[in-house]
C-alpha cells in the first residue's frame, strides 16, 4: 500500500483520533473510507449532471423524441 503525507487542522486531527468508535482499526483505514466516500459522491454528481443535461437536450430536440418514438415502436411494454 503507498503512503501519502498531508496535513489536518486540530479539530479534524481529534476527530481521527477517534478512529476506534467508529469502527475502524486505525487512522489510515478510516482516511481510506473517507476518501472512497467522497469518491463515490464525486462520481453521483457526475453522473446527476450528465443525466439532467441528456434531460435537456432530449425535451427541447423534437428530432430526438420522434427517433425515440419510432425505435421503441413495437417492443413489448
């Protein structure tokens, strides 16, 4: 596993320290699930925006909807 230095300021320093009533083992594994945590919210976001920007185009692009229209015609509901 590789190693990273950086700094905390005091009050987020005490709060790893806690690390034990939260379930961790140590320090590292607790930065660890913090950073797969934010991770995962970064690429939720990612994901929201390009949905409500495909949302965009789609309601204002009448071509779209007729394409959308004409492929779904006669699939099974």
């Amino acid at each position: 596993m590789l190693q990273a230095k950086f700094s905390v300021k005091e009050e987020q320093a005490s709060f790893l320290n806690n690390y034990k009533e939260y379930g961790f083992k140590d320090k590292s594994s607790m930065i660890r699930a913090a950073i797969n945590h934010l991770k995962k919210e970064f690429e939720f976001e990612r994901l929201e925006k390009s949905a409500d920007l495909y949302s965009e185009i789609y309601s204002e692009e009448e071509d779209l909807k007729e394409l959308t229209e004409t492929a779904a015609t006669g699939w099974p509901e």
